[in-house]
C-alpha cells in the first residue's frame, strides 16, 4: 500500500510457468557431462542422464529387469576379463553401502566397440538402510590410451638401455638411484637397492691416486649439485670381491619442459684396458728407447773396433755384423721381445754363407728359447764363426764341414760347441781382430761365461759355457 499523493508505482513481472521439481532435476543431470544413473535396493534402473546412455552405446527402459545394476551391453574387467554380475561395483555398494571410488570398468556397447570407463559410486540411505545408489562414470579411454602409448614408450626405452653395451643409470634430484641397466651392475660387480642407494652404486670409490672417493663427492653427486654435466673426470669403482674397474662417467642431471631439475642420467665407460694399455705404451715407449740406446752402442763398437785393410772390407765387415744384430732383433721381436729360439739364431746367420749346400753343416741340438741379452750375443759370436769359416775355414774350402752342437735347459745353464773338420793347413791367427774379440768379450764379460777356442790341425774348434738365466 503506498501513502496518499505518493507518485510511485509498483510494477509486478509475470511468473515463470509452474514446472514441478523432478523436471528441474531432469535437467540438470541430463546437462552434466558425465554419465549418471541410479539404482534403487534391487539394482534395477530408476533414473539415467542422456550422457550415461550415450557412454552405454543404448538407451534401456527403466525398470528392466534385463539391466539389473548397469545398463551396459556389457561389463568387463580392465585386463578384458568379463566381470560377473555378483562382482559389479554396484552390487558391493548396495550390498554394503560403502563407496566405490575410482573404479574402472570396460563398457562393451551394442555395436562392439569398448570404452574404459572411471565409476564412483555411492549409497543413498533412509533411515540408515540403503535404499537406492548413484553412479558417475566418465569415459577415460583416450587418457587410458595415452598411459599405454606413455608405458609403451618407457618400456621401449628401458629395453634400449639395457640392450646398451655401456653401463648406464639415473637418479632423482636427491641423488637416489632409480634405473641401472645390467650392464651397470657388471661393471659395479652388485645390484644396489633402488630409491636407496645414492649417487653411484659402486661397492666403494677411489681416485686415481688410490685415495677414498665418498660417493656423496663422485661425479654425478657434483653434477646434481652444480646442476651442470661434469666431463673429463675419471674414477675407480671397486667390487665387493675386491676387483677394481678404472671408468669414465658422463653424468649429465635432467630438466622437465619448464626447466625444473627431475634428476640426472649417467654413462659409465669402463677405460681399465684403455689405461692398461696406455701404461704399456709407455713401458714400451720406454723399453725401446732403452733398446735402441744399447743398439747404437753396439754398432758404434762394430763401427769403432773393424779394422780392414779397404774401405771394401769395411763396408762388407760392418754390414754383416749390423745384419747379425737385425736377424736376432727380429727374431726377439716375433715373440715380444721375451725370447729367441737359438736353433733359429743359427740357421738364420749360417742360411747366407752356404747357398743352400745345408749338407755341409750339422746342427744338432733341440728348440731351446734365450732371452734378449744372450740372443744378441749368440748371433754376433756365431756370425763371427761364420764369417772365419768363410774366410779361412770350412766354408773356404770344399771338403770343409761344420757341426753345431748345443745342450741345456732353460733356467740352468748352455754348452756350445762349434767344430770345423775338413780343413787344410789351419794356423792360429798372428793378431786378434774384432771378431775374436766379439767372442771373448761377449761370452767372458757380457755373459759371465768360458769360451775356449782351439785351432786344431783339420778345423777350428770354439766351446762357450754360458748360465741361461
């Protein structure tokens, strides 16, 4: 009522159509973008929004006593296993009244096709007994889809690794182990525990120098913590069983798509035979400049004490003794420089004086190995003998005959005999030239061994005595 001489006015809208509730309610659930249906105590439908029959592939008539619980064609477990009526989600919640939550289920629809779905489904009560359920499913079968392709592709990759010949592992930002392929696990010579072990599974850590290496100091801990990859490092892993692996790690920490740190990954090259051999290099390296030193002595001494009556003489005296050298040097060299077999220091240097008349040398004695040091003695001594038996013994002369005769064992000691017969008119020599002096100085000084050399009247005879190690 408005006061007299008032000029206000009350202006009154027209009411909305009179709709009861349960039309309001239909809306709304047939408006929702996920399946809705509720059972009541039996199991049999009593409501369901245009989404649920949509996800359902059909639409069932309320009250079906065919579509008890669900109103699917039909009803599988995930694993593709058909999931009986008795083990129905539904039929658990309306049976016990507790909630089921997250449930996923495998829709079959009339026409064949399947959808994953995700149920939750809850009890209505009534005076504390159930009397109906409501279930809000949705369809994930596209997520589902993603997960598989996502676990497809992680297993894919973790056959990869562990098909790598290198050893490769990974770690969370803490540095906690999470992956190592096997042949990590060779190289560390054990299995760490995952989320436990942290920073490098090795049994224990060491620098080069043998010095501890605590893990939470090793390459891949710097690489977390600098959050940058470390390279150039190098490391020594050592196995329970007490064996030790030189390595080289690569560890390199890992970043998400915006940049936040997720862990790091790490690549364990095992260098062990690459130092070894490197340490080899350097023994040999070593070794033959020690070699060629007392090689240049020798042949500074050839050089220094050949004295000849010609320039000719010289040249041909100097080269036969430097081949001498060479012929026992690669026989030492074909067995690395550990031994030399004297039966082939003895063909090698007679082979060239004889022309193939092989009829006119004996050479008695079985395969027996010398080391370095005697060998090259040994082939000077016997080239010396040789190049005598060329120039005034029995190679010179026709009837001449040559018998090399040896016997000894390795570790004990050598007795060599070299015995000229056939001869005519053999003389003692008026001086000593280098050769004999090769002889005597060789097996007396070099070798702490005898050497007797007799000029009989058929032949020159020599016996060198010598120890073998």
């Amino acid at each position: 009522m408005n006061d007299v001489g008032s000029t206000e006015k009350v202006v009154r809208l027209p009411s909305a159509p009179s709709r009861p509730l349960s039309f309001w309610h239909d809306q709304l659930l047939d408006a929702l973008p996920i399946g809705i249906y509720i059972c009541d105590r039996d199991g049999m439908l009593i409501r369901y929004n245009e989404k649920a029959a949509e996800l359902w592939g059909q639409s069932p008539e309320i009250g079906d006593a065919r579509q008890r619980y669900c109103g699917s064609f039909r009803l599988y477990r995930p694993d593709g296993e058909p999931l009986p009526l008795e083990r129905r989600p539904m039929v658990e919640v309306l049976r016990t009244g507790k909630p089921a939550v997250n449930q996923e289920v495998v829709i079959e629809r009339p026409d064949g096709t399947r959808i994953t779905a995700l149920a939750n489904i809850r009890a209505l009560f009534e005076n504390g007994q159930v009397i109906a359920a409501v279930n809000c499913f949705q369809d994930i079968t596209c997520r589902k889809q993603a997960e598989e392709i996502i676990k497809e592709s992680e297993r894919q990759s973790r056959e990869l690794l562990e098909a790598l010949p290198a050893a490769i592992y990974t770690t969370d930002t803490q540095g906690r182990i999470t992956f190592y392929n096997q042949a990590a696990a060779d190289l560390w010579g054990c299995r760490p525990e995952l989320d436990t072990a942290t920073f490098c599974g090795s049994w224990r850590l060491f620098h080069l120098d043998g010095t501890p290496m605590p893990h939470d100091q090793c390459p891949m801990a710097l690489a977390l913590k600098q959050g940058e990859p470390i390279r150039g490092a190098e490391a020594v892993a050592e196995r329970p069983d007490g064996s030790r692996v030189i390595f080289e790690p690569y560890p390199t920490p890992l970043h998400d798509g915006s940049g936040r740190p997720v862990g790091a990954v790490n690549m364990l090259v095992d260098i062990t035979e690459r130092k070894a051999a490197e340490e080899q290099l350097k023994l040999l390296a070593s070794e033959v400049d020690h070699r060629a030193k007392n090689m240049l002595a020798v042949i500074q001494a050839v050089v220094n004490l050949t004295q000849t009556d010609t320039i000719s003489d010289f040249r041909l005296a100097v080269n036969g003794r430097i081949a001498a050298l060479a012929r026992a040097h690669n026989l030492l060299s074909r067995n690395r420089w550990e031994s030399a077999d004297l039966r082939q220091i003895i063909e090698e240097e007679l082979a060239p004086f004889l022309n193939g008349e092989t009829v006119r040398v004996t050479i008695d004695g079985s395969s027996l190995p010398i080391a370095q040091p005697l060998a090259h003695c040994l082939a000077m001594v016997i080239h010396e003998l040789t190049t005598n038996a060329v120039k005034h013994g029995a190679i010179r002369q026709p009837t001449g005959h040559i018998e090399v005769k040896w016997w000894g064992s390795l570790g004990d000691r050598l007795l060599f005999r070299w015995t000229e017969t056939g001869c005519a008119q053999v003389q003692p020599p008026t001086r000593h030239g280098f050769g004999m002096s090769i002889i005597n100085g060789a097996i007396r000084q070099q070798l702490a061994g005898e050497v007797t050399l007799e000029w009989r009247g058929d032949g020159l005879r020599c016996e060198i005595d010598v120890p073998l190690s």
